[in-house]
C-alpha cells in the first residue's frame, strides 16, 4: 500500500502540471470563442466570467508546478550521478 501511495506521489509531481496546463488552455479558447470576436469588435456583451485572468492563473499554476517537478527530478539525478561518481 505505501509503494502505491509513493508511486502516485511521484506521478502527481512528474505530471500534475498538465491539468492546470489544460485549464489554462481550454479556458483561453473559450474565450475565444464566446467574447474574442465582439471584444475585438468593441462589443461590450456577454459574461462577466474572467476568463483570460483564471487562464493566467492556471498558466501560472502550471509553470511553478512544472520548474517544481524538473527542479526536483534534476536533483535526484544529480545525487544518484554524484553517488556512483564515489
């Protein structure tokens, strides 16, 4: 059971980043789609959902998360080296 935990662990820090990623992403061509085209058009209709602002966000989420994982991975790998360098 603990190998399983530690195996999820590990898979959410090495992939976790890709669902905000998305987010971010789907969130951006919704709003191209829905407000891109009158925005340009300076027509002020439809909602008041702030969507380019939560896709910032989730970019954001995402690039901390990912220089995280690598941050964490180049470490690792650089101790694992170091270690059979010995």
């Amino acid at each position: 059971m603990r190998q399983r935990l530690l195996a999820l662990a590990i898979a959410l820090l090495s992939a976790g980043w890709v669902l905000p990623a998305w987010c971010g992403v789907e969130t951006w061509l919704t709003f191209w789609q829905r407000r891109g085209v009158s925005a340009m058009q300076h027509d002020p209709s439809g909602d008041s959902f702030p969507y380019l602002a939560f896709a910032s966000a989730c970019f954001k989420v995402a690039g901390v998360w990912l220089v995280a994982a690598i941050g964490i991975w180049a470490y690792l790998g650089a101790r694992a080296c170091l270690r059979r360098m010995r």
